[in-house]
C-alpha cells in the first residue's frame, strides 16, 4: 500500500531539514509520497526535483497563510494547502509574492517589539536561524531559546510569541475565499488545513466549510496531529456531505515540532484523485 504524506515543511519556509534532508526523513520513514507544502513558497520545488531519491514521489504545493472572516467577530487565521498548481500563474505568483514580504515585515516588527520589552534577541540572529527563507515565530522562537529567555520553544511560543502577547503582529493574510479561487485558476487542488486544530486558537465553523466549498475548495485535511479523534469523524461526515477530499499529513516540521513525518497519511485513492484533479503541474516521479 502506498504510505502518502501531504504537508511537511523544509528550511525554505519554517522546517529545520532542506529539501533534500526532508526527503532522506520521507524515505527512512518507509514513505512513498510526500507533498513539500513550505508557506507561502515554492522555493524548495526545484531542489526537490533535482535531488529526489529514486523510488520517492514529490508533489509540490503550498501553504497559504489566509484569514476567514466571522460575523461579529476578528476573522480567523486559517491555512490553505495547494497542490500541483502552475507556480508561474501570474495572480498566484504575485499573492505568494505580497504575502512573503508581510511576513518580513511583520517578523521585524514583532522582535522590534520584543527588543522594546528587553529581551535580549537580534534581528540579524533570526535571520541567520532562517536561512534565507522567509522569516516567522519558530525562528523567533529559536533565537529565545539561544539567548536564554526560554527553555524550549514551545515555552518561547507561551511566553512571547502567542497571539495574544505584546509582541504579536498579525500577518496581512490573504482572504481564504480568494485563495481556494488563485489555486483552482492556476490549476492546483485547494485543501483546507487543520481545519479543526483547536489548540492553535479559534476554528472556522461547517458554514465557513460549507461556504468555501461552494467556492471551490477540493477537500479538507481531516487525519492531522492536532485534530481529535471526534473531530476526526466529525470531519469526515461533513466531507461526505460536501462532496470534498478527506486527506492525511503529519505537518512535519523538523525538529521545530515533536510530530513525526508520517505520522498521519492520505489514501492512495485520494492521492490519485487529487492529481487527477490538477491541471497545473505533475509530481516528481521515477
């Protein structure tokens, strides 16, 4: 049977393996498929072609950072996968584009912010943490952890990087409607993230799903470490009813995250109807 893993991260977005380390982690975790779906960038997409181990398939994809709007309330931050889309669409290409330098920005403000409250951490030490790729919190959080104003980063992310902290900065997201839409146009398959992942801060609700459905969203990411097994089933019933996907991923993120690669995965029949769905790009395959 095919052991297929739809969301990791490398060292191009918020992952600690390169590509090419990510990969060696697919293959030593017995996998056979494993989507690169770094936020908001296909940076690593060409290293993966290049340096893909015989044997291993790659889809490329994406993470969106997107937001969900809720009636009388702040919108709620959601993430959006896509799958084997034209990286080259022109709309899409420029949304990845303007959501990259937000999260610049918004990176530099918040350790400006932490600096103002007297921690000891440096804009150029993130930096050198992220390794050229865009910059975000578990950086941030790593760079706590060097100068000693946090044991762990999950006990920076509780202390100052939380979304309700003084040093939080909310990114410029892009309307999760409107991605579900830049994804189908540049022929790519829409999945919504965790959707249910409770622990992360506020869900959407099955309106919200039930909306972006009728939007053209193509499935939802149902097995995930963070969903439990009541939402789980939960998930699965609404798929059913709205006529989406129900997909599996670890969210590997290195050593970033205690989660596994592996440790959830999609059905092989889901696997080939997502990219009998794609018109925008083939996975890397022998």
């Amino acid at each position: 049977m095919i052991r297929a893993d739809l969301h990791t991260h490398s060292a191009r977005s918020d992952g600690t393996d390169s590509p090419v380390e990510l990969m060696a982690a697919a293959v030593a975790a017995g996998l056979d498929v494993i989507a690169l779906t770094d936020h908001d960038t296909t940076a690593g997409w060409a290293e993966a072609a290049d340096h893909r181990p015989r044997g291993l398939t790659v889809v490329p994809g994406v993470e969106l950072s997107c937001a969900s709007p809720v009636v009388g309330d702040n919108a709620v931050g959601v993430h959006l996968l896509g799958y084997l889309f034209d990286r080259g669409h022109p709309a899409f290409r420029a949304e990845r584009a303007r959501l990259r330098v937000s999260r610049h920005g918004r990176a530099e403000e918040m350790v400006r912010r932490m600096r103002a409250a007297g921690l000891p951490i440096e804009w150029e030490q993130v930096q050198r943490i992220a390794a050229g790729g865009p910059v975000g919190r578990p950086h941030m959080a790593l760079a706590l952890v060097e100068t000693g104003s946090a044991g762990t980063v999950d006990e920076a992310f509780r202390l100052h990087l939380h979304h309700g902290s003084p040093s939080y900065v909310r990114k410029a997201d892009v309307d999760v409607t409107d991605g579900v839409r830049l994804i189908r146009a540049a022929g790519g398959v829409p999945v919504l993230a965790h959707p249910l992942a409770r622990s992360r801060g506020r869900v959407v609700g099955d309106d919200v799903l039930a909306h972006l459905a009728a939007a053209g969203l193509l499935g939802l990411e149902v097995d995930h470490p963070d969903h439990s097994d009541e939402d789980r089933r939960h998930l699965r019933g609404l798929a059913g009813e709205l006529g989406l996907l129900c997909t599996g991923s670890s969210d590997y993120h290195g050593t970033n995250k205690r989660t596994p690669i592996g440790v959830c995965m999609t059905e092989p029949d889901v696997l080939d109807m997502i990219v009998g769905l794609s018109t925008g790009a083939t996975p890397y395959a022998d």
